[in-house]
C-alpha cells in the first residue's frame, strides 16, 4: 500500500504571500504613475521650448522691420546706398530673409520718371502687376505703390519696381500697420520673384512724412519654412526624432496654410490589438497660437507614440522583482515552518537530558568565574577606553624598534603594522633625520628623554600624506636598567589639513584664488632679494581693468565677479609660472616679473598680458570687451627703490589712464613730481570754496545775424595765492574724481546767476548766461531743487540760464536722462549739448531730447578751413540743428577765415578768440558799455524766413 504525502501551507505562508503580491502591486502602479508624470514634465519642457524659439524667429522678423523703419523715421532722405549698408549685416544675421522692400507711393503723374530712374539700377525695368501669371506693365491708376529699394538684387530682380498696391494681402497689412502704429504681417502669398511658389509673408511698416502723409513702408520678405527650421536648427531642436512639430500660419490647423512639419521624421507603431494590451502607448501633445505682426501662429507638437514598456522598464522590473520575492519568500516561511515543528519536538526531548547537565556544570563554573571576573572587568575597561580614544598604544625595545602596537592603528593611521614592527621610527621613515625636527627628535629619543606632543609626516599605503602626534616615556626592567619605550599616537592630518586651508585663504583672495597683498608682499621681498643677488632686473606691473565699475553697475555684481575671475585666468595664462599674478584690491591686479637666464624682459610681454585681457568675455548672453592699463616700474631704476615698486606701478598705471586707457606706461621721476603735484591741487581745492579762492570769467557769445553779444558762458578760474591763477585743466578733472566739483559746480551756478541778473538791474540788454553742468551734478538727486533754489534766491528769470551739457552725461542710461531733461525743461530754462559730435551721437535719442542749442566742438571749427572732413561734419551738424528747429554755436573760431565759413553755412552764434577771450566780469561789463560786436563785413545777411530761434531771449 502506498502511503500518500501530504501537503498544507501555514497561515504564515498565506499571509506572507498576499501581502507581498499586494506590496508588489501597489510599488508598480505607484512608480508607474512617476512615469508618466516624468514623461509629461519632459514632454512639456521640450514644447515650451520649441514654441518659445519660433516665437522668437517671428519677433526677430518684425525686429529687423522695426530697426529697419526707423532709418526713415529720422525725416532726412535715405539713399541707395545708405539702405544697403543698413540692410547687407541685417541679411546676414537672417538668412531666412529673402529681400528688404521700400515701397513708395508714386502718383501716375511720376510714373514716367519714376521708371526712368528704375532703368538705371535694372535696365527694361517698368511699373509691373501680374496678370494670368504673366508680369506685365501696370494698368494705368491714380497712384501706385511701387518696389523701390530692393536688397538683395541678385535673385530678386523680377520683384524690382513691382506694383505691391495690387497685392490685397500687403494692403490689408498696411492698413493695420497705419491703424495700430506697429508693424504687421501679410497672409502667405506666392513670391513674383519665385518661380516655384513657397509659402513667404511680409512684415511691413509705413513711412510718413513729417505732415503724417503715407510716402511708402518699409517691408522685410520672409520665407516662412526657412524662417521657422533655421531657428529650430540654431538651437539644436531638429534632431529629436521623439517630437512631432508643424507649423500653420493661421489660427487652425489647415493644410493650406501649413508652413514646416517634421511628421515625416517618425513613424506610428502598427496597429496590433494584443501589442496595445500588453504595451500601451503614451502621447502628448500640445498647441499653441501666436499673435505676431496682427497675424496668427498655430505651432503644434505632439509626442511620438512610445510603447508602455520602453518607458516602464522601472516598474515592470519592480513588479516581477516583488512576484518573484513573494513567492520566494513563501517558499522560505513554509520551509521554515515545517522545520521548526520537527525541531520543537527535539528540543522537549533533550531539554530534560541538559537540565541535568547543565545543574552540574553550572556548580564548576562559580569558582572560576570568580576568579577570572576582576581580569575581564579590568581589560574591557581598558580595550574600552583605547577603542574609544583616536589613539594608539606602542611599545619599543632598548634598540628602540617597534614590538607592539595596539589600538587599531592600522585602521586609523592608515599603515600596516608589519610596515612598523621591528623598525625604529626614523628606519620606517627615512626623510624624519633631513628635518631639524626630526634630527632632534632622534637625539631626544637616543638620550633616553621622555617627549611629548612631537608631530611628524608619513606617506601611508595608498601614498596620501599624513600627520602623527606622538608621545612617549622610557620604561626600565626589575633591575632598573632601559628597557625600552612605550607611548601614545594619534592622527592629526584633519588638523593639519584644516590649517593648511586657513594659512592658504589668509593669503589667497578668494574669488579669484590668487595671491593677496599679504602673500605678495612676501613674493615682492623675494624677487627683490634674488634680484640684488643675481643683478637681473624685476618689473613690477599694476594693472587696472577700464570701466569695470560701468559692469557692475549694469550688468550686476556677479557679473564682476565672472569678469574678475576670467581675467585672472588669463593673467595667469599669459604668463610664465615662475611669474606672481596677484589681486591688489576690486579690479587691480599686480604682476611681478623676475628675469632669469635668458629669459629677458621687454615691453613685448606687457603688450601679450594687455593681448590676453582684451579678448571678448561673455557675460551672461552679452559680448563684453574689457581693456586694461598697465604702470609698470623696474628695480634696479633711479628714483625706484625696492619699498616703493607698487606705489610707483601705480603711478604710472595712472599715467596710463590719464593719456586714455588702454595702454602702458613705464614710471619715471617726473610721474612722481605730478603725482605729488597732485596731491598739493587736491589737498588745496578743498578749501579753496571757504577761501573764496574761485571767479568767473565769461567769454561773450555773439549772434551772427546782428552782430550783437547776445549771450555769455560762465568758465571757473582758481585764483591760488601761491600757484597763481590755475586753470580748468588743471583741476576740474580732480574734482570730478574727489567729488568737490559739486559744491564747485554749485558756486558757480549761483554765481553766474546772480551777476547775469546784476547786469540786468544795471540797465544792460537782457543776455543769455551759459553754465556748464558735470557729471556729478547731472546724477545728484537734488539737481532740480537745487536748480529752482538758484533761480528764486537770485530772481533771475529761467529763459535767461542755459545749461550746457556734454553727451557722455546721458548716453549710458537713455531713459531716465530723458525723464530728468523734461524736468529742467520744465523750469523754462534753456538746454545746450557742449562739444557736440566728439562723443557716440545718436540722432535718434537727440530727437527726444527737450534741446535748444547744438554747441560745435572747437576741434572740428580749428580745421574748416584746410580739412574738407571737418568741413562736412560742421555742415552736417548745422544742417541737422536747422531741421530739428535748434540753434548753433561754434565755439573756438579764432580766425576771420572760419567766421566767413560760418557765416556763409548759416551758423547762428560764434564765440572765440577771434571777438574776445574769457574776461573778468568787470572786463565783460566794459564790452557792454562800449557796444562792441562783430563788423557789418561778418553779419549774415538777414534771411526772409529764419530757420533758428534768435539768439537774445527778450
């Protein structure tokens, strides 16, 4: 008879199975779900970006219209030639341009002359349309609005003096344009200039005359594929074959108006019922519209369809994982189980056998437990204590080796015992005898001294250094004889380490790494030490970076910091190793230069370090270019002594900066005689306001129409009782620095009031008094009240003080300059721009701002005569003052043939050397006494309809 096994799972079996299949379950949907919010979120990012980077193509197209409209927005003529130049860069930043239009609106009675004038640029050219697909003359109508300039003409010739007027999606475009005053975009329409038609749109904005007349607009032709794929190329957004990306130039998603795609670049997975079961796919998608230029955008990306298990290996991996540990785990409790029973039932079985047992053996063990307690008790406490501690225990014989060492050493020192044992301490590590330290301990130790706290260096078995404390005791036998010592150690890199890191930051700056004055100090002494011995040269450099503070100030503090750090880098890069890169302090650097062998020094290696800080820094997405000044100073040199190497650099990095930035001086004697010079001005001009040490001088401004002294600028003197009379040069660019130009500034606004309205009260024609305004002033908060202080304590009327300011004052910051002009505008004071044309002029900032008069600088009237450069810019300037309604001064006319120049280009005022110099105000006031002015041979010749305002305010 066959006996049947049987088979029953415990309750432990089942409720460990459950749980775990539940656990498993519950881990696969929980990650899963972490999928597919992971595959959503990266979805999302890579659609936002695409969208962001063809709205940005689209804005750059109505950018390039915008900046292109504003060359006719300025009211002068453009030229051919002058919107070619403007427009080739713009191309070829844009290459998904396909031309730049300006369409004038001809009238039919200019047809004739119009074409004329086309048939110059293409021969045959005439005022076209397109009928039946064939371009043909244009039928004759009241006005046209034909293609006048055309860039690029190369490949665009056909579209030369087209007729757009005929083209209903441009008109419909410009009457949006004219409505909203921005620019607007066109519907797709076929190219005339294309002979396979491609989907292309225009961005346009109208030109008026000064009436507000429509004369034309200016338009950029855009091929619209290209546009959207080159700026998906430019940031690397074609290459992912995962997104579905299409582009519609409408607010649906029409066939007809479809501008790119890339659907062709994936494929969808085969439809299989049981694949979609077993793997499900997971898409997304997302739309977007764009409004730009009046016109829609719709940009659609949808997700390439991805089977379910490519993006869950994660939790498919998980839930077969935790199946398969269920059941495994089962298998081990039920095993477990069964065995427990069958080990229970030995152990009741044996349990009474080891009773027995167990009684007697207990008896035994009483007494020794006794005896051996005391000894356990003493050595825990002390293995306790050695295990607990960083040390370790040593010992060593009377030949002074190693023969024990306890407390984990190799573990905490990183050393293998079998390294030590047997060994004296310098046999294991040889260079201890070549330190002064080391040859001392070994002394120590052969004399038999006790030693403590003696620190030492070890390169352990994976060769990191480190560092031990030591400490140790002689121990004699029974007999009192040396038998050897024993002692304490301990790891003390960490300290070491963290002391190394604090002596380093002590003398390294910290953003930069290089090092600090302290450090260089040390480095200086060194080189010049070496330099005395060996009678080679060192060269000192201070270099100073140029506008620095503008970064900080505009671009943030962290930019500074990147600037800082590049330079650095570059310093260190341009030099040689055995060359000091230092940080003085903010932008300063200091090099020290030591020649060894034939390694001689020269200005060449000056010249590479200004090469390497001058390279373009980018600066967050802006390209930077920074320039530096060098002072250089050389020991041995007369004049330079080892102490005063830095301070004499620094001198003639000054030098540097005072002779325009960008450059390198070498430092001589006679830097130190200004400097000090310096020193004296500075330290006399701020007393020189309580010593009522300034006057005034005015240099009368006369109206070239009547030949009357219309007007007067007020010029600053320092009467010094020692120096004499100190002029400007000399001390207006010191107080600028120290800041004293204020309160200066101040004195002579008040000042200069203050006689204009004494010589009123005294009868005198009421003239015009010019002051100029620095810098300082222009930034102080309190200007305006200051301003209106001015006038109400001298009761001089506002239309009687003219302000002169030079551009540099407001071109870094536009806007607010803007704001404050309107301000003092606002006063009823007059407004000039000082030396106009020498700095970055814009005309289109100077049409905003609230100007009366344009002064010319001195620099361009010296030369009208015999340069015909300047003779063009005078013109120029007056020519542009007349049209913006502004008056005209030339300053420093000096010779009868400049005022006939000035005089037959309609120049209004003039003032120079050639009337009178900067007087006294007494002198000044004798100029008005006697009537004095220009000769009726140098008036110009009254002209029926003035261009300018007269000169006299009455």
């Amino acid at each position: 008879m066959v006996r049947r096994l049987s088979f029953s799972l415990t309750r432990a079996t089942v409720l460990t199975l459950g749980a775990g299949l539940a656990a498993s379950c519950a881990l696969f949907v929980g990650v899963s779900h972490l999928e597919y919010d992971n595959l959503a979120l990266s979805f999302s990012q890579r659609a936002d970006q695409r969208v962001a980077t063809v709205r940005q193509g689209l804005l750059d197209a109505v950018e390039v219209v915008n900046v292109t409209n504003q060359l006719f927005a300025l009211g002068a003529p453009v030229t051919r030639a002058q919107f070619h130049d403007f427009t080739s860069p713009l191309l070829a930043r844009h290459p998904f341009i396909k031309a730049f239009n300006f369409h004038r609106v001809v009238d039919d009675s200019e047809r004739a002359a119009i074409e004329s004038e086309l048939q110059q640029i293409v021969p045959g050219t005439v005022i076209s349309e397109v009928r039946d697909s064939m371009r043909v003359p244009a039928e004759r109508r009241e006005r046209y609005n034909v293609v006048y300039y055309l860039e690029p003409l190369p490949g665009n010739e056909t579209a030369f003096g087209f007729d757009s007027g005929v083209r209903p999606q441009i008109n419909g475009a410009l009457a949006r344009a004219l409505a909203d005053g921005r620019a607007a975009a066109t519907p797709l329409f076929p190219l005339v200039q294309d002979p396979q038609p491609q989907p292309s749109f225009q961005v346009l904005m109208p030109v008026l005359d000064r009436n507000g007349k429509l004369v034309g607009d200016t338009a950029v032709v855009v091929r619209a594929r290209e546009l959207v794929k080159n700026v998906l190329a430019d940031a690397n957004l074609l290459d992912d074959s995962q997104v579905v990306m299409s582009v519609y130039a409408s607010a649906r998603p029409e066939p007809a108006s479809l501008v790119f795609s890339t659907r062709e670049a994936g494929a969808p997975l085969p439809d299989n019922t049981l694949n979609d079961w077993l793997a499900p796919e997971h898409r997304s998608s997302l739309v977007r519209t764009l409004d730009v230029a009046g016109r829609p955008w719709l940009v659609e990306v949808t997700a390439q369809p991805r089977p379910f298990a490519a993006d869950h290996l994660a939790s498919l991996a998980m839930l077969a994982g935790g199946i398969l540990l269920s059941l495994l785990t089962a298998a081990w409790v039920q095993a477990s189980s069964e065995r427990t029973r069958r080990v229970q039932q030995l152990v009741r079985k044996r349990t009474t056998d080891l009773k027995r047992t167990n009684r007697r053996l207990v008896d035994d063990m009483v007494a020794r437990e006794r005896t051996e307690k005391a000894l356990q008790h003493s050595e825990q406490r002390f293995r306790q204590l050695v295990s607990m501690s960083s040390d370790w225990y040593w010992e060593q014989d009377r030949d002074y080796r190693f023969t024990m060492i306890t407390g984990g050493f190799a573990e905490k020192a990183g050393v293998t015992v079998d390294r030590v044992l047997g060994k004296t301490r310098w046999e294991y590590m040889e260079k201890l005898a070549e330190t002064e330290a080391g040859r001392a301990h070994i002394a120590q130790v052969k004399g038999r001294e006790a030693f403590t706290n003696f620190e030492y260096e070890v390169t352990d078995d994976n060769g990191d250094t480190r560092w031990f404390l030591v400490s140790g005791q002689p121990v004699s036998d029974e007999r009192g004889s040396f038998a050897g010592y024993r002692g304490t150690g301990s790891d003390i890199t960490a300290r070491k380490l963290t002391e190394q890191r604090v002596h380093h930051v002590a003398q390294h700056d910290v953003l930069t790494g290089l090092p600090n004055r302290s450090l260089l100090q040390d480095r200086l002494e060194q080189a010049v030490a070496y330099a005395s011995r060996s009678g080679n040269p060192v060269w000192v450099m201070l270099i100073d970076l140029d506008r620095f503070k503008f970064v900080n100030d505009s671009m943030g503090h962290k930019a500074g910091d990147v600037l800082l750090m590049t330079v650095a880098a570059r310093l260190r890069s341009s030099l040689r190793d055995l060359d000091t890169v230092a940080r003085l302090s903010g932008d300063e650097f200091v090099v020290i230069l030591s020649e060894h062998g034939e390694q001689t020094l020269s200005p060449d290696i000056v010249q590479r370090v200004m090469d390497a800080v001058a390279q373009p820094v980018m600066l967050g997405t802006k390209e930077f270019f920074v320039t530096c000044s060098i002072g250089v100073s050389v020991f041995p040199s007369e004049g330079t002594g080892a102490d005063e190497l830095i301070e004499h650099a620094d001198i003639a990095m000054y030098r540097a900066k005072k002779l325009g930035r960008n450059n390198f001086q070498f430092y001589t004697p006679a830097m130190n005689e200004e400097s000090q010079e310096r020193v004296r001005i500075e330290s006399a001009l701020r007393n020189a306001l309580e010593r009522d040490e300034f006057v005034l001088y005015y240099q009368p401004q006369l109206d070239m129409k009547t030949g009357k002294i219309c007007g007067m600028e007020a010029l600053i003197r320092w009467q010094h009782p020692e120096l004499g009379m100190v002029p400007p040069g000399r001390f207006v660019s010191i107080a600028e620095e120290t800041g004293l130009i204020v309160p200066i500034g101040a004195w002579v606004m008040r000042t200069a009031c203050a006689q204009n309205k004494a010589w009123q009260d005294a009868g005198f024609d009421k003239l015009r008094v010019a002051v100029n305004l620095s810098a300082r002033q222009f930034s102080a908060p309190d200007l305006i009240e200051g301003l209106e202080g001015v006038l109400r304590d001298t009761g001089l009327e506002p239309k009687y003080l003219e302000i002169e300011l030079t551009e540099s004052l407001f071109m870094s910051d536009v806007t607010p300059a803007v704001e404050l002009l309107h301000r003092m505008k606002a006063l009823g004071v007059n407004l000039s721009i000082d030396d106009f044309g020498t700095g970055y002029s814009s005309l289109s900032y100077l049409s905003r701002f609230p100007i009366d008069v344009l002064k010319i600088d001195r620099s361009f009237v010296a030369d009208i005569t015999r340069d015909a450069n300047d003779e063009a810019i005078v013109t120029s300037i007056i020519a542009l003052a007349h049209n913006l309604k502004l008056a005209v001064i030339a300053e420093g006319v000096e010779t009868g043939e400049q005022l006939d120049y000035l005089r037959r280009h309609g120049c209004d005022e003039m003032q120079g050397y050639y009337f009178s110099r900067p007087v006294a105000a007494a002198e000044f006031e004798q100029l008005l006494v006697e009537g004095r002015g220009l000769q009726p041979s140098e008036i110009i010749a009254p002209a029926p309809e003035p261009e300018a305002a007269a000169c006299a305010v009455e």
